[in-house]
C-alpha cells in the first residue's frame, strides 16, 4: 500500500511538472497560474499526509 501511496504521488508530481511546462511555454492566464499553485499545494500536502 504506501508502494502504491508513492507512486501515485510521483505521478501526480509529472503531471503537475508537465501542466506547468505547457502553461509556461504558452503565456499563461492568471487564472490557470492560480489553478496551478493550487495544485501544487495539494501535491504537498498529499506528500506531508503520506509520507
């Protein structure tokens, strides 16, 4: 279980690193730069509960 607990997590921290790849490379919006930071959190606090 925490195997799959850190795995999910490595994944949820490529897909944040790659959303936010495509959000710099395409001048981003406010909104969608808010959304991200927002996401962000939650991958950390996600990594504090979990690991």
């Amino acid at each position: 279980m925490e195997m799959e607990k850190q795995s999910l997590l490595e994944k949820l921290l490529d897909v944040n690193d790659s959303m936010s790849r495509c959000v710099t490379s395409a001048t981003p919006a406010t909104l969608v730069t808010q959304k991200l930071a927002r996401l962000r959190d939650t991958l950390h606090g996600f990594t504090q509960v979990f690991t």
